[in-house]
C-alpha cells in the first residue's frame, strides 16, 4: 500500500510539472526579447538562488522550527560501503558525496548545457514542427536507457503510456500538417511566437523549455537566381537540415542521459538540491562562455559576430548570445516568475517523480506539454478543433489506464 501511495504521488508531481512549465512558457514568449542562450543562462542563475534559499530553509530553518525536512529525501543516505542494500531497480549511489554531485554536475553539462544548446541550434536549423516530431522519440529512448541502466523492465502499465504517446504525437502530426500551407520558408530560423504555438512546449528538459520568438531570415532570395545558385541554395538548405536533425536527436540522446544519471546518483539528496546542483553548475558553465563572449567581442569586435548568426530580430537589432536585453522592470519581474513556475517549481516536481515510477513514466508525462497548452488556451478563449479534443482524450485515457495499472491494478 505505501508502494502504491508513493508511486501515485509521482504521477501526480509528473503530470503537474509540464502545466506549471506551460505556464512559465508562455510568460516567456511575452516579454524575452534577447537572444535564447542568454535565458538559459538568466534561468539558471535565477533558478539556483532559489534552490539555495529552499536549501537554507531545509536545512537550517527548518529544524529550527521542527517541521520534518526529510520527507522529501529519497530512499536512502549516500552510500558510504558497499554493504548497505539497494533496491533492485535502482543502481547504487556513487559512495561519497563529492563522487554524487560530480555525477549531478556531469549530468548537468549533458542535459542543460549541451543538451539544451542542441536543442535551440535544432529550432534554429528546422523549424519548431520538425523538431516537436523528432522529440517524441525521447519517451522511447529513455524506456530504452531506464531498461539497460536502471532496470526498469517492461510491464502492462506500458499500454496506457503507449496509448498516451500515440495520441499526443497524433495531435503534434495534426497540428504540423494544419501549418503545411503556411510553413516556414527554407533559411527560416525558429518563425512564430512561443507563446501562440503549443508545439514549442512539448519537452520539460530537467522542467527547463526555453520560449522563444524568431524571425525569417532577413537575407531576401535573389530575383532571377541562375541553375547554378539555385543548385547551391539547395545544397545549402539541405546540409542546414542535416545539421539540424544532428541536434535535434543529439539532444533526445543527451537529456535522456542526464536524467539517467540524475536517478543513478541523486537519490541521496532532495529535490530541490538535486536541481539546484545541476542548474548551479550549468549556469557557472554558461556565465563564463558569455564572459569569454563578451572579452572577445571586446577585444576583436569582429571575431563573433559572423559565426552568431541572427536567431533572433527586434527592431532594435538582433542580440548576440553574450549581449543582455533591454527590459523594463515588470518584464523582469514577470520573467523571474516565469523562472520560478518553470526551472524552480517544475524542475522540483519533475525531480521528485524521478525518483517514484520509472524514467519512461516521467518522459511520458513531460509529453502532455500540448495537452495542457490545448486546455489553458481554452480559458483563455482560443479554439482547439475536434481531431485535437480526440486526441487529447485518448490521451487522458491513456494516463488512466497508467496510473491505475501502477497503483490500484497492481
């Protein structure tokens, strides 16, 4: 019974990490004007002051004023012998704590920094819709790795995951296919608002998905090319693409990865320093990339400019990854919140589930992006068609079937 009551609360934190996220996803679309890269590295930054203010709260406040900090803590202390038993469908923590945050920190360089760099580069080569499709194959793929490295084994709870991923890719396929006439034109870079398109908060990467707002290219086709520059222009648009289905699979390989090594070594300590951990050190890694930026853009001004590129255009100008943007106050505030719905709380919850039902269970979750994007954008007044509300059902059904299997049914 406590088995089924824990698993059921990790589908719960599960199925509540992609909605907060949406949340924040959607407040970032409104009010970042600078270029992605640079959120990645503000939402680090920010996250991890909130992570180290509900560390100082756990540990020191917290036992001051006797409320229990260790119902959050995962099965056991860290390992310090090889004699202490491990639940079998969960590798043994590394013995010494210096040992589970180099893990944590090398999950982090996989996940967020790597990861999440692939990510962006993907939109940019793309377009959102073909990368929406090729991360549907994540779920999958972290099956895969909970299987060879965690153990975690097949069972018939697997049907309404199943279920759950082929109506959500259904709707992701749908929506694609609805966007054809309009699709983006060849050289585009990530075109549309995050905000206005739910197919860009399909992936809770560690409860971190970045908002972003493109632009076309500003390079207009030359009237009247000649055979020979079209044929070039081909050949460059197809080696744009190659590159881009690189990053895109890069990073479903990657960010699975991460979260395996994230549940091989984190399970001695509590969520929020699980997160504030990784995202510390991602964000001290990208801190000193853009102060190197900015020192040779200081030094050579000429020398990064070219190989930027112009993912994103204002009508101010088009930002540089080490460049921070102009913003008021309440678009400040309005984004720390953002931070705190996302990569604080999301992250939290997205960590927390980690740890009670199986890395497959989690990505599947993490999928429902769309789902709630479809149901908030319902109160909000827009309008979803009908193949969309079907999928979304079959999709719910398929949660269903998941979590009573796991819990009642077992």
């Amino acid at each position: 019974m406590a088995d089924q009551f824990e698993a059921a609360l990790g589908f719960a934190a599960a199925g509540t990490a992609p909605l907060v996220g949406v949340l924040g996803f959607t407040i970032w679309g409104k009010h970042w004007t600078g270029h992605p890269y640079m959120l990645n590295c503000f939402k680090g930054c920010v996250a991890t002051i909130f992570f180290t203010l509900f560390f100082i709260v756990s540990s020191v406040i917290a036992p001051l004023a006797g409320w229990d900090a260790s119902l959050d803590r995962f099965h056991h202390p860290v390992n310090l012998s090889s004699e202490v038993s491990q639940p079998a469908s969960v590798l043994p923590a590394s013995g010494t704590m210096t040992e589970v945050i180099l893990w944590l920190l090398f999950s982090s360089l996989l996940g967020i920094v790597i990861g999440d760099t692939c990510w962006l580069k993907a939109q940019q080569l793309l377009g959102t819709s073909s990368v929406v499709l090729i991360d549907a194959f994540k779920p999958w793929f972290s099956a895969f790795c909970g299987w060879v490295f965690l153990h975690e084994k097949p069972t018939w709870d697997w049907l309404g995951a199943v279920l759950t991923w082929l109506a959500v890719t259904s709707v992701e396929c749908y929506k694609a296919a609805a966007k054809e006439p309009a699709a983006e034109p060849e050289g585009t870079e990530m075109t549309g608002s995050f905000a206005a398109s739910s197919a860009r908060q399909r992936a809770l990467r560690n409860g971190d998905e970045l908002a972003l707002n493109g632009s076309a290219d500003s390079s207009a086709h030359t009237p009247g090319g000649r055979g020979r520059e079209k044929f070039e222009a081909k050949l460059s648009t197809y080696e744009r693409k190659g590159w881009g289905y690189v990053y895109a699979f890069s990073n479903v390989l990657l960010d699975s990865l991460g979260l395996v090594f994230t549940k091989q070594h984190g399970r001695a300590l509590h969520p929020w320093e699980i997160a504030g951990v990784r995202f510390g050190g991602a964000s001290v890694l990208m801190l000193l990339s853009v102060g190197g930026a900015r020192l040779v853009a200081h030094l050579r001004p000429g020398a990064i400019a070219p190989a930027c590129g112009t993912p994103i255009a204002r009508a101010g100008g088009a930002p540089h990854f080490y460049q921070w943007p102009v913003l008021d106050r309440r678009a400040i505030r309005w984004l720390v919140f953002a931070v705190f719905l996302t990569t604080f709380s999301a992250s939290l919850l997205s960590n927390f589930a980690l740890f009670k039902i199986d890395l497959f269970f989690v990505s599947i979750f993490g999928s429902l992006s769309p789902i709630w994007a479809m149901v908030i954008g319902r109160c909000r007044g827009e309008r979803a068609t009908c193949p969309e509300w079907i999928g979304a059902f079959f999709a719910v059904l398929g949660v269903v079937i998941l979590i009573l299997g796991s819990t009642i049914w077992s």
